[in-house]
C-alpha cells in the first residue's frame, strides 16, 4: 500500500457534496425557525436529567449547555452552516471535516443516544462518511483546496 499514490476522488466528490449540502440546508433551516433562541434542548432530548444518553455527558448538558442554551444554539447553527459551505466548496476540507466529526459526536451522544434508531444511524454513518473525508481530501478534486494548496515545486 502507497500512500503517495494518486487516487481518483470522483466518487468521494460526490460523497463530500452530498454531506456539505445536507449541513447547509439543516444550518439554514435552524436559521430561518430561530433555532437558537427555542427550547432545542428539552425538544431534542425532553428532560436533560431523565435522558437515557452517558453520565458524563449528561452532566456536561446540565452544567454547561443547558445555562448557556443561547449560546450553543448560535455555535450548533453556524456550526452547521459553515461547515457545510466549506464541503460544498471544497474549501479546507480536511478540517472542516475534522470539526464537523466532534459536531456530530456530540449529536451522537446526546440526541442519537436518547432517541436511538434511525437518529443514531444516522449520526454514526455521517461521522464515518467524515473520517472518510478526512482520510481521502477530497477538496483537491473539483474544489478550492485545489487552488490553495498545490504541490510547488
């Protein structure tokens, strides 16, 4: 196995704008229903100290997140957006990827592991279509990395 070898990206192009696409339009969709200033947290889990999520993490909902409800709604959306208008682009993609994998790590153990199912499918396979990107950079291919990061010489 050669990890200089060239690859052809292509089918992981197709991967990264499907995931920037569908952050964009959920960050988007948080903006125009003034995600931020709702009741996200208590829609998203119920009641944070009955959630059936980790110890540890629940605790880090209850003393940090739940104070600062506001804040993290702002961090959420824009999180959401931004992440997804650098996949779109192909702009910085290693590591935007990287952020959206503990974005999504944090869906996954709070509103994945409470409600299960299909939420949490759908959180691990996102994070592993992540790791993917990570992995592949595909912002080379049809994308702006391409322009910022050539090889010189």
């Amino acid at each position: 196995m050669n990890l200089k070898e060239k690859t052809d990206l292509w089918p992981i192009v197709i991967l990264r704008l499907y995931i920037g696409y569908y952050l964009l339009r959920q960050g988007i969709l948080k903006y125009i229903r003034h995600f931020p200033q709702t009741d996200w947290i208590s829609r998203e889990l119920g009641d944070v100290t009955k959630a059936s999520i980790y110890s540890w993490y629940k605790l880090f909902l209850i003393d940090v997140v739940v104070p600062h409800r506001v804040l993290f709604g702002y961090l959420v959306m824009s999180g959401e957006i931004l992440i997804g208008v650098c996949l779109v682009l192909g702009l910085l993609t290693r590591f935007v990827s990287i952020i959206g994998i503990f974005q999504l790590l944090s869906y996954y153990f709070g509103p994945g592991m409470a409600k299960g199912g299909s939420t949490l499918a759908q959180q691990q396979t996102f994070i592993i279509a992540l790791v993917i990107l990570v992995l592949t950079d595909p912002g080379r291919t049809l994308g702006l990395d391409s322009l910022f990061f050539k090889k010189r010489g």
